[in-house]
C-alpha cells in the first residue's frame, strides 16, 4: 500500500531564523526550484512581508533546502526557500 504525500512550500527573507513569510501545502508536488530563479511576490498578498523589492531590483532564491519525513500514515517533502532583493540583471 502507498501512503499519500503531502508537499509543503516555506518561502523566508534572507534567513531560516525567522518564520516563514507565507508557505502553502499541496497534495502534487511544486515544479522544481533553483538558486537564482527570478521570484515573483506579487499575487502573495497573504504574505507578511519584512521588505519589498526597491526599483529596479527583485527577489531571487538565495537558497534551498529540503526536508523529507515518514510518519507511517503520509509522506511528507517540504522545500523551504530564503529570498533576497538584487538588482535586476538584463
């Protein structure tokens, strides 16, 4: 028999120290994600954001990490992201 997974996504600024800034669960899993992909804040409005983008900046994935659990009744896969503003690159 499998087990259902479940798949959590944690989005922080610039640090795994705080709480994360918005995060959502899913039940499939969340394209894949890498260091340095362009993220868009803009249609998180649940998100408590620390600070915002200046002009001519956006954020970024600074870095990723995942965690993975079996608790005999669900899988679980969750990807924790840290943002960061940088200058737009052309």
């Amino acid at each position: 028999m499998s087990l259902p997974v479940t798949y959590h996504l944690e989005v922080y600024q610039d640090s795994f120290l705080n709480d994360p800034i918005w995060s959502v669960k899913a039940s499939t899993p969340f394209p894949a994600l890498s260091k340095g992909d362009s993220f868009d804040h803009r249609a998180l409005n649940e998100a408590t954001w620390s600070y915002f983008p200046e002009k001519g900046q956006e954020f970024v994935i600074a870095k990723i990490r995942h965690i993975f659990w079996d608790l005999k009744s669900e899988l679980g896969h969750k990807l924790m992201v840290i943002l960061k503003a940088v200058d737009i690159q052309n």
